[in-house]
C-alpha cells in the first residue's frame, strides 16, 4: 500500500499541501487534517495518521 501513494505522490507538481488541524489522539498518535491545494482542479481533502516512531512521526494512515 505504501509503495501505491509513493508512486501517485511523485507524480504531485504545482501543488502545494495545506495543513489545516492537527489534533492529539493520545501521547503517541495524532490526525492532521490537510488540503491538497491544486491549480487547476478543486482540493483534495487528506486525513493523515501520524505515530511515534523513534523519537519522529511517521505516516501510519491516509484517509482520502
């Protein structure tokens, strides 16, 4: 699955991504709340899970 978005992810130029919320779920988890801003078509609204992972966060879900 990841390898999927890896892949449609570079194929992004020209937008920018627009973080809207991030909320605190518990100490090690969080949603982030985001916009893909595009120049010629409408946004596209992006939920990301995040996890800590070593210290860092680190995606663990994609809700599109």
């Amino acid at each position: 699955m990841v390898a999927a978005y890896v892949d449609r992810f570079a194929e992004y130029t020209g937008e920018t991504l627009q973080v809207r919320k991030a909320t605190t779920i518990d100490e090690s988890h969080a949603s982030v709340l985001a916009q893909i801003l595009r120049p010629t078509a409408p946004p596209v609204n992006v939920d990301w899970r995040v996890g800590a992972a070593g210290g860092n966060y680190k995606v663990v879900d994609v809700v599109v």
